[in-house]
C-alpha cells in the first residue's frame, strides 16, 4: 500500500525559502557588512538628508584657509619708524615686519664672540691690536681685525653683522672687488656669559687711491646757500651742507661702513676703531686723518659728526663704489 504524501503551505513556504537566492535580499538588511542600518523612511527623511549636508560642509570649511578682514585707514599711515633701531618698515607686511624683529635683535642685543670663534681665529688670521681699550665709562675691551671675505663660522658671522649695517646706513652692499680690498674691525666688550664677549662695534676700511677735499662753509655762495663763490663745487649732502672740491688728491685709507650698537654709543667705541685702523692698516706706517691720508665714504648725520670731531676737519669723502 502506497503512502500518499501530503504537501502543506508551510511545506511550500519553508521550500519556497530555502529555494529563494541570496542575491534578492535588500542592501538595507545587512548585517555582515557592519554598517548602520537606515529604515526606508528614515534613510528619504528631510531631517536626516540635512544632517548628511551639514557634515560634509563642515568638512569643507576645515579645508578652507581662514582669512583676514583688512581695513583701509586713511588719516594714518602705516609706515612705521622704529625708535630703538631708527629702521623704518611698513606696518602689516609681513616680510618687512619679519626683517624689522631680525635688524632690531641684532641691533639692541649685539652679536657674540665665543669659544668657537676664538678657536678658529688662528685660521681665519684675526689679528688683535695691542692694548686693551678703556671706555669714557670705565668698561675695558679689546679691538681685533680680520680680512672681509674671511670663511668659515667667524664669516658668516661677519656677512651677518655686515647686512645689519647695510639695513641700518641704508646702504647697498659693497661689491666683492671692494670686499677683496677690505678689513673689519670689531670692538668686543665681555659679556655677561663667562668665556663669551659680545660684538658692539664695527668699521670696514679699505685700501683707496684718491678722495675729495671737503669745502669749508666760507666757500658757499649767497644764493641757496649752495653756489660757490669762485670754484664750482660737488655736492655730497645737501641736509647737513657737505659739499666737497671736484679734485681728486691722494688718500690711503677710506672709511666705509661704521656701526655702534644703540645701547653701546656715546662711549668713544667708534674713534677707538678708526684709530686702531689707521695705526696699523698699512704696515709699518701710522696714518694721520689731520693730513687727509683718510677718507669717509658719503656719511650719515651721525657718522659726518664723528668724522668732523675724530678727523679735525682733514678727513676726506670718496665714492666706495668707484674707489
């Protein structure tokens, strides 16, 4: 006898289940791909459609740089001049900001002369000038000379302290010709660090063939006050009234950058180098400015005010960039 067999829904449905591919099943089901799982409703909602823009817009404004509101101001200018350096920069450019901070540092604090340089000295040649100087307020130092395009560590701090007194005299840098031709020297003062001086002056000489007699007032005209009365003249300042004779003379030695720091002046640093320097320039022979066998570059209100007191009215003026 034969068994019938009896086929049910649930039979059917269990069938129709297992025979049912995986492929069918909805995306928003998954639960091995550990995502969240959004409901239909939810996953079309206003709400959560604007939650999905406010995040990616809060990504793209983290990306973006943040800017600056700036302002015109018309009744000031922004041109700025610096009371401890005398540098004058302008207010909000960044770069001329960055190079004021480095000038003035320099200018207030001084550079140092150490270990290492007094170490490499022997190589680079510095030479120290007898004598320890003693300063109007009682403080000793000493002077010491070395070559303009001396390398190594004791260079580059000469380059340094060279662009500082270009940035602060308002000068163009000297040509490597006139550097070949030319001598620093520094003044050093101890400092506060044991074993460690600091730089606080500086002149750079060099070897000249001829320079301009400087004119005395009594050759000036009536008219502008800058007209000779009998021989044309050449006009150097027409600020301070320095004008000069179109004769070439013979000079030795010129004169073409000198720096004090700001804190150090007023204390005969500067006539100290210019002595040392025409005593022991040229070898074996001592210069006397009185006799105009030295000579300034064009000079600034300070620097023509030195040159007036130091040289006694024979110190010259000659153009460094033709010398």
């Amino acid at each position: 006898m034969s068994t019938k067999v009896k086929r049910t829904y649930a039979s059917r449905s269990d069938q129709f289940k297992s025979d049912t591919p995986t492929s069918l099943t909805s995306p928003f089901s998954l639960a091995s791909s550990g995502k969240r799982k959004w409901p239909f409703d939810e996953l079309h909602s206003p709400v959560a459609s604007a939650k999905r823009v406010k995040g990616s817009n809060s990504k793209l404004k983290s990306k973006q740089k943040t800017l600056k509101q700036l302002h015109f101001c018309i009744d000031q200018s922004i041109v700025r001049t610096c009371t401890a350096c005398k540098l004058t920069y302008t207010k909000g450019a960044e770069d001329d900001e960055a190079l004021h901070r480095a000038h003035c540092a320099r200018v207030q604090r001084c550079m140092e002369w150490g270990k290492e340089e007094e170490r490499d000295k022997a190589v680079a040649g510095v030479k120290e000038i007898p004598n320890r100087v003693k300063l109007k307020d009682g403080e000793k130092g000493r002077v010491i000379c070395v070559d303009a395009t001396v390398g190594g560590k004791i260079g580059s701090k000469l380059s340094t302290l060279l662009e500082t007194m270009d940035v602060a005299l308002s000068a163009s840098a000297l040509s490597p010709e006139a550097l070949r031709a030319s001598k620093a020297y520094l003044f050093l003062l101890p400092a506060i660090t044991p074993n460690k001086e600091k730089i606080v002056g500086c002149i750079l000489v060099q070897r000249i063939e001829n320079a301009m007699m400087i004119a005395a007032p009594s050759s000036f005209g009536s008219e502008n006050n800058a007209t000779p009365s009998s021989r044309p003249l050449v006009t150097v300042d027409d600020s301070s009234g320095l004008f000069c004779y179109p004769e070439l003379l013979p000079t030795a030695l010129g004169i073409s950058r000198i720096f004090v720091t700001s804190a150090q002046r007023r204390k005969g640093i500067a006539s100290c180098l210019l002595s040392a320097a025409a005593r022991t320039f040229v070898h074996g022979c001592v210069l006397d400015p009185k006799d105009g066998q030295i000579a300034f570059s064009q000079t600034t209100g300070d620097g023509l005010a030195l040159m007036k007191n130091w040289g006694q009215g024979g110190v010259r003026i000659y153009d460094d960039d033709h010398c």
